[in-house]
C-alpha cells in the first residue's frame, strides 16, 4: 500500500509541478546571446502564446511513465536503510535518504534525458513543424540508436552529484521540521503540518543543488539537433560561467522553488490521504517522522520524496 500510495501521490505532483519544471528547463538552457525569455512570467506567458497551455505539459509522459519505479525504488530502499541503520536519528535519515537518491539515479537520469529533450522541442511554435521524437520512448529509443547506452545515461554523473546529497538534505529536512513541529494523530492540523513540511523540505533540497541542476540539464539538452557544445562537466561549468557569470548557477530557480512547495506539498497530501483511507491510523508515534518499521507503539505516516525530479 505504500507503495501504490507513493505512485498515486508522485502522479499528484507530476501534473502540478510540470508546468513549471518545463519552464526551469527553458530558462537553463536557453541561448544567452538571443535569449527568448526574460523570466519566469514571461516564459510562461511566451509558452502559453505560442504553444498553447500543452506546450506546458511537453514532456510529461517521460516522468509518469519512470514515476512507479522511482517511487518503488525510494520508498523501498529508504526503509531498508532505515531498518539497517537501526536507529531513527537524522544523521541516519540523512544517509538513508542518499541511497536512495543514489540507487533511483538508474531510472531517474534517462527519465529526465527524455523530458529534457521532449521540452524543448518545438520550442515557440503551436504546431512543430518538423518532430524529432513522437514521444518519450521514441525519444529514448532514437538515442540509444544514434549514441548507444552513454547516450541513454547522458548527464548521469550529475545526476548522481545531484540526486544523492538532494534526497539526504530532504529527509533531513523533513526528519527536523517533524520533530519541531510534532503531530499527534487526532491533531486537527495534522495534514497542514504535514504538507508544510514536505513543502519546507523540498525547498531546501533543491536549494542545496540547485547549481548541479543547471549543469545537469544543460548537458541534456546538448545535442539535439546533433550538434554538441559541451564535452563534458568541467567543459560545460567552465562556457556557461565565461559567457554568462556565476549567475547562470540560478536560471529558473524562481520557478523551481514555486513548484517545489506545491509538488512536494500535493504528493505528500496525496500519499498521506490514500494511507489513511486504505488503513486507517495505525496507534504509532506522537510526531510524524518516519521511523524504523519495526518500532513497536509508532504511528509511521508516509515520508514524501521530492519527484524527480522532486
């Protein structure tokens, strides 16, 4: 039941945040020199116009369809760590939290290659003129005949730089704010606590980094078209910082942290209320961290993962 909770609830936040993870990724990887979009408003005014409000949603078939088994994965491998770790404590929060971040990687990097690369086809025009993949698949399929399985794990590395601190801080995060705020059960602001701190902790994921982001989606995005300008991860920091500054570490981050609250918030919610319902509130612990399974008179609510892409 966690389990298809976890799916129902990523699913949740995918329709919610895509919107603005498709402008984050507009505004990284856009052309400094003739740039189309001057911020995070007009970027979605200019997508609006001219694509329609499904030029928002491009893309979004890759991140549904990699959903169930990154939440398999996160959800799996967390409370396994936990288990191993022994005690709950948010230094072992934090570690359980980077292997999963690490493991997930193998399914979460081609996800966002081909999201990536779905989101910024026919960028500005309604009606594509010319498609380069009909769909996420085709997307995959065609770059694994063009490039092999480097191609299909293009920007892994930063995938992984980002991924495995990124899910320690958030169940850190997450593991602190419960502990201040505490939650009992019958609490009539459970859930708003809950979904603060799901929120909260998705904010300060991110924050943490947000820099390899950038990095990340432009080495995705290099090469549609076939034409590459980066030949690797010190190549692509050293072009972006020379022609545009260390502020290039920051593009899209607006729209970032205005989706991050409400996806990890909708998830969190979801996932709270399809457990609830299917069991009911099992007698458990006072706060609402999660804890090791096997803790004997603890409540264990769901903790939520930041969909991969948070």
């Amino acid at each position: 039941m966690d389990f298809l909770a976890g799916c129902i609830g990523g699913a949740a936040g995918v329709l919610v945040g895509h919107p603005f993870d498709t402008v984050k990724v507009r505004l990284q990887v856009q052309n400094v020199d003739k740039p189309l979009y001057r911020g995070t408003y007009h970027c979605f005014q200019s997508i609006i116009r001219q694509e329609s409000m499904f030029g928002l949603y491009k893309g979004i078939g890759s991140p549904m369809m990699g959903l169930t088994f990154i939440n398999a994965i996160v959800f799996g491998v967390q409370g396994n760590a936990m288990r191993y770790l022994g005690h709950d404590t948010p230094m072992n929060q934090f570690l359980a939290g980077a292997a999963a971040g690490t493991i997930q990687c193998v399914i979460c990097c081609p996800m966002e290659l081909a999201k990536t690369r779905m989101q910024m086809q026919g960028t500005g025009e309604k009606k594509s003129k010319r498609k380069l993949y009909k769909n996420s698949l085709d997307c995959l399929a065609r770059i694994y005949k063009r490039e092999g399985l480097s191609g299909v794990n293009r920007g892994m590395v930063t995938t992984l730089i980002r991924e495995t601190p990124g899910f320690g801080v958030y169940f850190l995060a997450y593991d602190v704010l419960t502990r201040s705020i505490g939650c009992e059960p019958d609490d009539p602001y459970m859930i708003p606590k809950l979904l603060f701190a799901g929120g909260m902790s998705g904010i300060a994921s991110w924050l943490s980094t947000y820099p390899v982001d950038v990095i990340k989606s432009r080495l995705q995005a290099d090469g549609v078209g076939g034409v590459y300008q980066y030949t690797s991860i010190a190549d692509c920091v050293r072009q972006s910082v020379r022609r545009e500054g260390l502020r290039v570490f920051t593009r899209g981050l607006t729209s970032t942290l205005l989706r991050a609250f409400p996806v990890n918030a909708a998830t969190f919610a979801t996932v709270t209320l399809v457990l609830l319902y299917a069991r009911g509130v099992e007698e458990g612990p006072k706060d609402c961290e999660l804890g090791p399974p096997n803790t004997a008179h603890h409540t264990q609510l769901p903790q939520q993962t930041q969909a991969s892409s948070l």
